[in-house]
C-alpha cells in the first residue's frame, strides 16, 4: 500500500482517470506519472514469455500510486495466459511459491464477526475475483455463511460460480488479493460498482505510506502484481467512489469499507470499541475515511 504527500482534488472520477491513464497519467488521480524503476522476471513452466521480462513501472507524482506500464500494453489474450498460467502453476507447485496465501481464516472470521454484530449482511456476498474459493469455502464450513463467487482467470470446477451476466449488486463484495492486479482504472470501477448502495467493500492487498523503489519488495514478487496502492491513493478512491468510514483488521490484513448511507454507519465506531473491549485486543481500527494503518514504508 502506498504514500502520498502531495494534495489532489479527489473529484477525478473514474472516466476521468479513465482518460488521463491512456495518456500516461495516474489512474487514480489523473496525475502525471514518472518511471520509478524497473524489474527483470524469470519464465517459468507455462508462462507465455519464455524469456526474462523486464517490466517498467511508473509512479504517481501525486498520490504515489504505482503500476506497471509494460503489463499496461500486453493484449488481453497475453494477460490472461499469464494470469492464468502464474496461479496454475504456483498453486500447484506450493514449494515454488513466491508470494503468501491471504489468511483466509482470520478473513472468514473478521467476516462473522461484523456479520453477528449487524454491521455488514453476510447474506447477500460476492467474492470476486474469488481464484480456488478458499475463503468462501471457510466461511462456508465453519461459519455457516455462503458467498457466491465470480473469477474471470481461475475457478476450482465448482458449481458455485456465477456467469458475468449473472452479476448483480450486492451488500458485501469480498475482494481478497485483486487490487494489486488491476491494469486500468475500469477493473477497478468495476468491483466498486457491483457494491448495493449503503453497501460495504472488503478489501485484501498491501496498502502502505510508500511504495518503495526496489524491484526485490516482497510484493513485486508475483509477476501478476501490477498496481501498488498507497494511503493517499486508497483515500482518494474511498472518496470518488462514496465511502464515508473503514474498518481495517491486521490479523485478516482487510479493510471493510462502508458508503455513505450504510444504516451502521451512526453506531460503527461504537461497536468497534465494544468488540474490541470484549475480546481485550485491537482487533478492528475504525477510522472516517481510510485506514491509513501501515505507515512503515
């Protein structure tokens, strides 16, 4: 997650940003953008390059978000043999992988917990961008809650998997390790518009002050990790897109995001007081506006 210093108006929307990301410019903010640095990938079996990458990413000036100008400019049909072909083979070859499995449990249970407190409606979920469905499949066996799912690269073979003209909107969209795949300012408008008014967006990705400029960060080691959020910019977003407060649980390394007219609003930071009180530990951090909570970057 990432860093911000400089202050943007945050009225750019999504076609804005839209717009200015053709031309080179962020696609958070509609700022200029600068190379910041550049990283050499390995091929591995399967991948659709079977010679090193080098990959240039630039920088936001602005609000520090950072993405991937190379994976930018592969067709879709290429992106989506890498896509699928790095999560094939790493989740099949577990002693090869490179990055961490989010903490599904702590996810599912970050879940229940709000769910029972009446904070968020469990009931009516999407997990999208879901991959294998691991965290649904948890919430499913040990909380008794059931989330549909929706992934446009990998599935399990399941039959729990909605068509994209299935989709709707929903209370909660559970977006767990997407944010930092994204390669245009519509991959991201498009999660944010399958949340129900007064709904709630959980999130799972590196959120922190700054990105740091070193190809050998532990979150470039993914080849699909293309954008690098910072505080800055998550705050810009929550604010072009109508989120008025957000909860962030470090030991599910999510932020829930509630909209303006979410009915719990008036009482959150009341019931996050009282559920951490109950269980003697800062489980949940409350904040109007983005959690800003990892700062060490």
């Amino acid at each position: 997650m990432t860093s911000a210093t400089l202050a943007v108006a945050p009225a750019h929307g999504g076609e804005v940003a839209a717009a200015d990301d053709a031309q080179g410019r962020c696609l958070i903010c509609a700022g200029p953008t600068d190379h910041y640095f550049s990283k050499t990938y390995a091929p591995y079996p399967g991948s659709p390059f079977p010679q090193p990458l080098t990959v240039d990413y630039a920088r936001c000036v602005h609000c520090g978000f950072v993405v991937s100008r190379t994976h930018q400019q592969m067709s879709g049909a290429v992106w989506s043999a890498l896509n699928s072909s790095w999560h094939h083979h790493y989740e099949n070859h577990l002693d090869q992988k490179v990055s961490n499995a989010p903490p599904y449990a702590q996810q599912a249970l970050a879940i229940a917990m709000l769910h029972r407190e009446g904070l968020i409606d469990a009931g009516d979920a999407l997990d999208y961008a879901a991959g294998y469905g691991s965290l649904a499949k948890c919430l499913a066996r040990y909380f008794g809650l059931r989330a549909r799912l929706f992934d446009r690269y990998v599935h399990d073979g399941g039959n729990d998997y909605l068509d994209e003209a299935e989709l709707g909107r929903y209370a909660l969209v559970i977006n767990s390790a997407m944010f930092e795949h994204v390669l245009d300012r519509a991959a991201l408008d498009e999660v944010n518009g399958l949340v129900a008014d007064g709904g709630v967006l959980m999130m799972h990705t590196v959120v922190c002050e700054r990105i740091p400029k070193d190809p050998d960060w532990f979150y470039l080691a993914p080849m699909v990790h293309t954008a690098f959020h910072t505080n800055r910019s998550m705050e810009l977003l929550m604010q072009q897109w109508g989120y008025a407060a957000s909860l962030y649980a470090p030991a599910a390394k999510s932020w829930f995001l509630f909209k303006r007219g979410h009915p719990a609003l008036p009482r959150l930071e009341g019931a996050v007081r009282d559920i951490n009180h109950a269980l003697r530990a800062p489980f949940f951090h409350h904040k109007a506006g983005f959690v800003d909570y990892w700062k060490g970057f």
